[in-house]
C-alpha cells in the first residue's frame, strides 16, 4: 500500500525516456545555467562568490548552502516530474492512501523543513552583520546615474570610487537625491538601498587592499545598468596620501593650485566660458554647480560616466562634446566648443588630479 517511488522500475523507464527524447529539453534547462555563470566575470571584480571581506564571506557561504540545497530540491522535483509523466499510469496504480502519503510528506512537509532551515540560517547569517561603532564616514547620494561620494571628516569630495582603507572599517551614510538607488559591492558586502529623504547607514570593511565593481542594484532608469561604481581598498598609509593629496585647499602644491597657471588659465576660461561650472564644483574656483559630479580631481578619476568609460584623454573629448551619444538621457547636455577650445579644456580638466 506504499507509494511506489523508488522501486526498480522507475530508473529504467525515466532513463529510456530521457535518452530518447528528453535530451532536448535537459539542455535548455542547463543553457540558461551557462549564461548566469559567463556573468562570472574572470577578474571576480564584481563578484558574490569571490569575497573580500567577512559580510561577504558570510553571505557567499549563505549562498552556496542554498546553491547546493536548492540543487538538491531542483532534481527532486525533475525526478519526480519524470515519474509522474513517464511511470505508466495503468501498470502502477497510486493507492489513495499512499499517493495522499507522499504528498503530504514530499509536497508540503519536505519544502516546509527545508525553507524554514534556509530561512533560520539566513536569519543567523544577518545577525552575524553588525555595524562597526566607528570608523572613516564616507557619504554616499545616488543621483540619476551616478554616486556623489563625500568625506565629511576628511573634506574630500569626489563621485562614483570610493577610496577606503584596508583592514579597518568604513561607514557609509546612503542618501537618494531623486529615485529609489541601491547600493551594492558585491566582493564586499550585500546590498542596501538609497531612499528619496531618508538616510541609510551601511558599512564596507575590506581584509586585503583591492580594487572592486560597485553597482547601482535597484532598476532606476534609462542607464540604470551604467551607473557603477569603484571601490578601492588601499593600504592605511597610501590612504592617508591619498587623503593628503585630495585636500581643496588651493596650496601651492595642489592640483587645482597648479591648474591656475598657464598653460591651463586658457582651459579654465573654456570651463567657465562653455558653462560647466552652472553643474560642476572646482574646489578653490568659482565653480560650485551641484547637479553634475564635483570634477575637483577629475584628472585622476579612474572612469567617466560613472563606470561607463575608462577615464582617458580621447574620451574626455569625447564625452565633453556629446555626453548624450555615450550615455544618453543623462543630465549633460552637449558642449559645443571650438577644437581648440576643446583641446584646452581637457587639458585643464586633466591637471586636476
Ligand atoms: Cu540607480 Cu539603478
């Protein structure tokens, strides 16, 4: 009177029907499995399961336990699919009793023990995730697409990277200048969301020195999928140069001090002349425009359009010139400037290191 699962019968059918005609449809099971796994990318820059830090180390664990249990649970269904389609209806009746037996038992009370694991191990896993008391604060505020980054302590702005020290923690207060934005490193931690008038507080704490993709994770519009991040954990020593080298004050050995003589006075007059400043803020200039991404350092930033193009002298031109065609609905309109012009003020923006 028992369910017949598991009887010797069942292998044989479930294998010849598989070879003769499921061969198909395992693969089209198995392709979509390719495709998530080339978004694997072989840096592991941007990747859950390489962490870097002990959140991430938790949560990629936690992810692999419910990889394999879920993999588990995936056959098991398969299994029993193939049976209940393949396993010949009038040779092997199911008892009433039996058949009620096994559903109660593999429909209800097997999902049930395994959910309720998976959810007391994720549970343990968040409790494992404490805020340090201290620590660099670093602000973070979405805008549409891309990350206005501050140091309110350390007087360094600066927009999508994210310099930290290695091996000490590192708080960041999230912040949302229009839509719901969310932000996530994954070789560092999980996700967190940027809310429209609220402040989330979240943190990063790297082991090793590093250098990550950030991600906007929440959809947020046209170039939601363009507007990442860097991160980058350096040694505590070359984080305070790094921090040396980014103070604003315009002393003689700074960047936009420098930037102040010729040859660059030409490209600054272009910035002014062509507007840039309406939006951008130069420390130690007049410009003090807020809508587009402070370009005080803008000559060492590692990428333009936030994560969109590397940040080189070519598509600097470039994205000056027509911001739209690179990534188009963003706030920069076009700048028309003479190439003369042009070539000045990209020298100018180049100085700014
Ligand atoms: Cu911001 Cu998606």
């Amino acid at each position: 009177m028992e369910m017949r699962f598991g009887e010797k019968r069942r292998p044989g059918v479930v294998t010849e029907r598989q070879e003769s005609s499921g061969d198909g449809s395992f693969w089209c099971f198995l392709a979509p499995a390719f495709l998530l796994l080339g978004g694997c990318h072989p840096g592991h820059r941007q990747s859950v399961v390489h962490p870097a830090s002990f959140e991430a180390s938790e949560i990629a664990r936690l992810w692999w336990v419910m990889f394999g249990v879920l993999t588990v649970a995936f056959i098991l269904v398969i299994v029993f699919t193939a049976w209940a389609i393949f396993r010949g209806r009038e040779k092997t009746p199911s008892p009433p009793g039996g058949g009620r037996r096994f559903i109660v038992g593999w429909g209800i009370v097997f999902p049930a023990v395994v959910l309720v694991g998976l959810l007391f191990y994720s549970l343990k896993v968040s409790v494992l995730m404490r805020a340090p008391d201290e620590g660099v604060l670093v602000q973070v505020t979405g805008n549409m697409w891309w990350w206005d980054v501050r140091y309110p302590e350390l007087d360094i702005i600066t927009a999508n990277e994210i310099y930290i020290p290695a091996g000490e923690p590192v708080l960041i207060e999230l912040r949302s200048n229009d839509v719901i934005h969310s932000f996530w490193v994954p070789n560092l931690h999980g996700k967190m969301d940027t809310i429209p008038g609220l402040v989330n507080t979240f943190w990063l704490n790297a082991d090793e020195p590093g250098q990550w993709r950030g991600q906007c994770a929440e959809f947020c519009g046209r170039q939601h999928a363009l507007m990442a991040f860097e991160v980058v954990a350096l040694p505590p020593d070359e984080f305070a140069q790094w921090v040396e080298d980014h103070q604003p004050e315009p002393k003689e050995t700074t960047p936009v001090a420098a930037a102040e003589k010729e040859p660059f006075a030409r490209g600054k007059e272009a910035f002014f002349r062509a507007s840039c400043h309406e939006c951008h803020a130069i420390r130690g200039t007049e410009a003090r425009g807020r809508a587009g991404p402070d370009l005080t350092h803008i000559g060492s930033r590692l990428t333009l359009g936030a994560g969109t193009i590397p940040n080189n002298t070519g598509n600097l031109m470039g994205w000056v010139v027509n911001p739209q065609e690179i990534k188009p609905g963003n706030l920069m309109p076009r700048t028309y400037l003479e190439p003369a012009e042009l070539r000045d003020l990209v020298e100018y923006l180049e100085s700014l290191e």
